[in-house]
C-alpha cells in the first residue's frame, strides 16, 4: 500500500559567504594585531598606559579560576581566595626594597 507523503521540503537556505563561515577566525586574527600592534602605537603617542597590562592580566587569571571554582564546579571555596591573598603578601614582602630576601623573590 502507498501513501502519499504529508513531509514538507526543505526550506531553501542561501549559500553563506565567506565572512559567515569564518566569522570567529577573523576576529581572533583581528584581535591578534591589534594586542600585536598596541606597544608601538602605546610608545609613539605617548598614552604610558602598556605598564597597566601586567596587574590587568593577572586579575583576568584569577577571574577566570574563580569562575571555574565557583561557575562550573559550584563550589564556594574560600580557601581558594586565602592562597591568592598568602601568594599575593608573600611576593609583596620578599620583593618589597626594604626587605632583606628580595632576591628570593625572584627564586
């Protein structure tokens, strides 16, 4: 026994262009060259602002372990921000001028 089939086709999809299909590696490429290009254009304007990116950094890092220990483990550690606060004193005090270990902070 045959029947007729109810199913509709497909609706028609244009082809994407190239821009769509390679959305997320063109921009990574862009932001590549602009993190690439940023020190000289920092220096030749003289915006001084390239020293901030260390401390910037850092906090994105420890945003982003903080994330995974609260965000996708879901767990609220504490202990977690105490070693971040013990690392963060401890190279303070052996790199601070005053210190008499301040070459065992660079050890």
């Amino acid at each position: 026994m045959s029947a007729a089939s109810t199913s509709l086709p497909a609706p028609y999809r244009p082809e994407e262009s190239w821009g769509h299909k390679h959305r997320e590696s063109l921009l990574l490429a862009i932001a590549i060259a602009v993190f690439a290009i940023y020190p000289f254009v920092d220096s030749w304007l003289g915006f001084g602002r390239l020293g901030s990116w260390g401390p910037m950094l850092i906090y994105v890092i420890l945003a982003m372990g903080l994330n995974v220990v609260v965000g996708y483990a879901g767990l609220l550690d504490l202990g977690y921000a105490a070693f971040f606060a013990i690392g963060a004193y401890t190279m303070g005090f052996l790199t601070s001028p005053t210190s008499y270990f301040i070459k065992a902070g660079w050890v």
